[in-house]
C-alpha cells in the first residue's frame, strides 16, 4: 500500500504498512493495507491524494482486494454479484 500521506480508518484495526507475503503478477506493492473487522454497524477505510481525480476523462478505477481466511478464525463469506472481473 504505497501511499503518502498513509491511509486511515475508523472503527476498525488498520494496520497500512504489512509486508506483502504474495508480490506477484499485478500485486507487486512491497506493503499492503491490513483491515481489520471490530463488529461495528460499520467502518470506513480511506486515504487522500495530493492531485484530484479528473474523472470526466478517466472514469474508471480498480481497488485490488485479497481476502483470506485465518486458520484460527470464523470466516464470512460475500457475494458481490455485480462486481466486475479483473482489469
């Protein structure tokens, strides 16, 4: 996760400098952001940009997500059926 200033969150743990244990492919960030659920109604995550996004010329973006279930944990599962493959 390679942002200046570092990204923030509320009500949840977020850690934004973990190691990337799997920098391969499209995934080659030497850190990565770390969310961590506290049970809340909700949280947010973000993170501010120094340059505004012209979005009337390049209106699409992608947010790369891994999610994986640690072993000594219950795990949900979602389903986001509108979502869009890989770009």
């Amino acid at each position: 996760m390679e942002l200046s200033p570092p990204g923030y969150g509320d009500n949840c743990n977020l850690n934004t400098a973990l190691s990337n244990r799997f920098p391969q492919g499209i995934n080659t960030s030497a850190t990565v952001m770390e969310y961590g659920d506290v049970g809340g109604q909700y949280a947010n995550v973000g993170f501010d940009v120094s340059n505004n996004f012209d979005l009337s010329t390049n209106h699409t973006f992608a947010i790369k997500i891994y999610a994986f279930r640690w072993p000594d944990r219950e795990s949900e599962q979602s389903s986001l059926p509108q979502a869009a493959g890989w770009r």
